[in-house]
C-alpha cells in the first residue's frame, strides 16, 4: 500500500485540530524520505485524489444535511431485533369435565407453556415446558365442568424469538337427572332448576326429566304442574365431579282453585227480549257458580249461564258478573254491562184471514200469525173498520150478530212495545139463517135448533086405542 500525505488549508487544518488533539505522529521508522523532485510529482497527484475526494465528501455533506440518514456500511445491514416465532394449529382436544389436552406447532424448535382461565385475563399459567420442540402439547388440569375457559400457548425459541396462540374451548358439563311418580301424573310436568345456573324442562311420558351440561355447584330443582302436588316440594343437590341421578319426586292429585278461562261478555238487547251471559271456568270440583246483577246476588242463577227475565229499558246499564267457588277458593269474573235499546219494530200484519158463520149470531175469524223482532204479543179484531175486541191468539170468535147478515173483518197485531202493524186484508162472512127445519113461525117466540126436525108426540102403535 502506498502512502499518502493529505495537505489541509488552513481552515482545514484549524477544523481538523479541533477533533485531534496533540502533536502529528511521528512517521514510521521504515518510511522512506522522498526527494524534492519526487514529493512534487506526488504532490500534484495527490491534489488531483484529493479533489476528487473532497467533492464525494462534500456531497455526502449536501446528502446529510438533507436528511440522509447516512450512509451505511454492509457489514452492520445485520439487525438485531428478534423475529416473531410463527405458532399454528391451536386447539384443544380430549375435553372432559376436569381437563384438557392443549397443542399447537412452531416453525422452530422452541418451549411450550399455557397461560389459561375463565376470563381474558387468564389468570392461571403451566409451569413451562423447555424441551425445544415444533410440535407441542401441554393437558390443563384441575378445570371445572361445564366452564368456558380462554387459553394463549407461548413459545420462546433459542434466539429470544416469541410467538403466541389464542383460543377458548369448554368443558364437558356435569347431569342432574331423575323421575316423577306415578308416570302418569308427571308426565308433562315442569322442573325448574336453580342456583349455580337458571333451567327448566319438561318430564316424558314415561315420568323421566335430566339436565345436562351443569358446571360445579350447588343447586335446587323444584317440580310444578295444574293440578297436583310433589313430594318433597323441591330438592338441593350439590354437583362436583359426577353426574347426580335419582332425584325423585312423587306426584298425587292436589285441589286447584278456580280460573276463569272465558270471561262473559256485555251484552245489547231490544225492549222485551232476554239477554244471554255465559262463562267457562276450571278448577277442581265441584264448582259453583253465583251470578250477580249490579254486585247483588240474583235469586236462582246458580249455573255456568244465566238468561235475564224480558228487559226493560231500566234494565239498560247494569252490571252483571259470576263468582266461581269450589274448595280451595274463589274467583269472580270481569264485569259486562246490558245495554236495552226501546223496540220501534211493528210486528208483521197478519195474513190469510178467514171468516166463517157459525151461527144466526156468530161468526169464526181464523189467520196466520205475525212475526215480531221482539214478541207479537195480541191481536186488534177490527168489524166493519170499527175495533170490536182483542185476542191473544190467531183466531176470534165474534158473537151477538144479527141472522143471515154479512160483515167484514180485518185484523192487526201488536208488541209490549206498542208498535201496532198495518191492518189484513178484509175477509167477510153471513151469519147463519134464524128458521129452519120445522117452519115454526118465529113470531110464536119459538126457535128451532138448526139441523133437527120435529117427531110426534103420540105413539103409532094400533093397539092403543
């Protein structure tokens, strides 16, 4: 290597002092002394190098100054910041009610340890395993059944490089099971299940009932269903690391009080018509019912259903409600109101009148009956356009006429109300003659009854004399 001696302005120089302190070093002892002729030539060379170096240093500066980070050298593009370790496959498996098998692999051989819990913050972590490994597995123990648990696997390599794995899995959860008797009471019925955690479910047919997937703890079923009682009326039972069986109850008719499952209902009649109030109600029974009209206790309305007498328009607005009783107690329904409109409806007018003499003095009125919204409740019997009687039937018989003299009848019908319909249509009739039969002068005050002849009186026998 050749040596080189760098001349320095003085400004240079005065920089370059500033950084080195004392005295130049001597030259080397072997270093040759050149001549005169030889520094010159050296010299100039050396000029033209260290121009040529002072303009790379100069733009070096303008590069630093700029922002450069500098430059840097390829022996230190080494960095010493650990890698992240690449962790895979994080699962659980061979779960059952107090462990779990956790594992996972690494892309280097490194350690294994498990921080664990029932919440994200762990909270519990395995001693840790240093066998440098890619595949690992570490088995939690000592869990509680029927938990979730939350899990992150760590790996260290021989470098310091980390990685890390999260996941959850849940232990096999714990039983509580039994049976209701007889079969045929339980069936259907419903346990509830308290404490450690809240359930309910239904027995089978066959009086059977389970719940599964319990964790650890204390707990409380308690059987219930219409119309029976249980023995013992609830049970605890405290599950820890086994499935509990055999909690039985026993099942035996118990009396219900009464409930309302149909309510009656308010009811809007005409003047003159009945109204009509039914419940229904279940219960043990016998059952007994009470109707009430306006909170006081109606005479003789003992059943399921009660029917008002003809209403008037003061029945209009009141109230009407059922106490249902039987053994255990009580229940009264809801309240319905009776509404009474007044009845502005004329029954139909009657038809097919007839007419018939009977008689020298009477005559048959016959017809078909009129029809009413409410109810017909009589007839008006009109003679010769004059209203002459009444009749609470389809049929009239007028008496006191004249012989062999003809009238005309029409009739009309009439409701409580009042309303009174049109009149019939007109039918007319003769009475029957006065004489007949024997031609006794009726000027003698005698009268001979129709359809008879008159027989003597004296016998015909010859032997008489």
């Amino acid at each position: 290597m050749v040596p080189v001696s760098l001349y320095l302005s003085r400004g240079d120089r005065a920089k370059t002092n500033s950084h080195f302190r004392g005295p130049p070093p001597p030259a080397p002892a072997n270093e040759l002394t050149p001549t005169p002729k030889k520094v010159t030539k050296v010299k100039t060379i050396v000029k033209g190098l260290v121009c040529a170096v002072g303009s790379a240093i100069l733009s070096c500066l303008v590069i630093l100054m700029s922002g450069c980070a500098g430059l840097v050298s390829g022996a230190n593009n080494t960095s010493s910041t650990p890698q992240a370790l690449a962790v895979a496959n994080v699962q659980a498996a061979a779960i059952t009610t107090s462990s779990s098998q956790v594992s996972w692999t690494t892309d280097a051989p490194a350690d294994s340890s498990v921080d664990y819990g029932t919440t994200p913050a762990y909270g519990n972590t395995t001693p840790a395993n240093t066998a440098m490994v890619t595949s690992h597995q570490i088995t939690l123990t000592g869990l509680a059944a029927g938990v979730t648990y939350y899990y992150q696997v760590n790996s260290t390599d021989s470098k310091g490089n980390h990685g890390h794995g999260k996941s959850t899995f849940k232990t096999t959860g714990l039983g509580i099971s039994g049976s209701i008797s007889p079969a045929t009471a339980g069936s259907g019925t419903t346990l509830t299940l308290s404490g450690a955690q809240s359930a309910t479910t239904t027995v089978d047919s066959t009086g059977a009932y389970a719940f599964s997937g319990l964790s650890s703890g204390s707990y409380g079923v308690t059987p219930s269903g219409p119309g029976y009682s249980f023995s013992p009326a609830s049970q605890n039972i405290n599950v820890s690391t086994a499935n509990v069986t055999a909690v039985n109850f026993s099942a035996s008719t118990a009396a219900v009080a009464p409930a309302i499952t149909t309510q009656p209902t308010s009811q809007t009649v005409t003047t003159g018509q009945t109204a009509a109030f039914t419940v229904a109600a279940t219960g043990t029974a016998p059952l007994s019912y009470q109707w009430q009209k306006n909170g006081v206790n109606i005479a003789g309305a003992t059943s399921s259903s009660y029917t008002t007498p003809a209403t008037t328009t003061s029945d209009s607005g009141s109230t009407f409600d059922v106490v249902v009783s039987n053994s255990v107690g009580t229940k009264t329904s809801s309240a319905v109101t009776l509404t009474v409109n007044a009845d502005t409806t004329a029954p139909t007018a009657p038809t097919n009148v007839t007419a018939a003499g009977i008689s020298p003095s009477q005559i048959s009125l016959a017809w078909t009956a009129s029809t009413d919204n409410v109810a017909v409740t009589g007839y008006n019997v009109f003679r010769g356009g004059a209203k002459i009687a009444t009749s609470t039937s389809a049929s009239y018989v007028d008496s006191g006429l004249a012989p062999s003299t003809s009238y005309t009848y029409n009739v009309s019908a009439y409701d409580a109300a009042g309303n009174t319909s049109v009149q019939s249509a007109g039918a007319s009739a003769t009475t029957q003659s006065s004489s007949g039969g024997g031609g006794i002068p009726s000027a003698l005050g005698w009268y001979q009854i129709p359809n008879t002849t008159l027989a003597p009186v004296c016998s015909t026998d010859q032997n008489i004399q």
